[in-house]
C-alpha cells in the first residue's frame, strides 16, 4: 500500500467515524468527541515528542522519530477530518508550492494578510 493510500485509508476512517460512530470504543471517536482542543494537546504533545526523537542519536532515535511523527501526522488528520477537510486539498496545497522557493511562498503568504 503506497502512502497516499495509507492517508486516503485513515481519513475515509476518520469521517466514517465521525459520520457513524462504532458502538465499541474508538480512539478516533474520542478525539472528535472531545473536540479541537483535546486534538490540538495532541498534536502539540506529539510535535514535542517529534523534537524529541529527532536528538536522539543512532538508528533506535531514527525509529523512535518514524513512530512519533506517524503519531503526528495522524492526530494532523484526525483535526482535518473534524473540520471536513478532506485529504486531496492538502495535496493541492502542497502542490500548488512545489517547485516555489519556500522562501518565496511564506512571503507571498505575509503579503496577502
């Protein structure tokens, strides 16, 4: 399974959760229960866990990174999907800044505020 399917995966979950929430205890239904703030705790906690990982040294800090920034990018999804954001208009997004300098982007975002 290629990563974009892994992501289109977990988000059809996601919403599908979200739409029908099973009748044995989700994770995900948790989240979305609790709301934006317990998912943006999350997602903090989680990109602190990610800095973390990457200091450490050696190939057991690189798997430690693997698994904290899967456990980030999740809970990222898990905020999208409340929101009915769906997967495909990050894409575009990250699409539309391919091949622009980052730079350039971030600075053609601060003129348009």
């Amino acid at each position: 399974m290629s990563e974009s399917s892994v992501v289109s995966n977990l988000m059809a979950v996601i919403a599908e959760r979200k739409a029908r929430p099973p009748a044995d205890r989700s994770y995900v239904v948790s989240l979305l229960q609790a709301g934006d703030p317990k998912i943006l705790g999350k997602i903090a906690e989680e990109a602190a866990e990610v800095v973390a990982a990457a200091a450490e040294p050696g190939d057991g800090g690189r798997d430690h990174l693997v698994r904290e920034a899967a456990d980030l990018i999740f809970h990222a999804l898990v905020l999208l999907g409340r929101h009915d954001v769906p997967w495909p208009a990050v894409e575009a997004e990250l699409g539309r800044r391919f091949g622009i300098s980052g730079i350039v982007e971030k600075e053609s975002r601060s003129s348009q505020s």
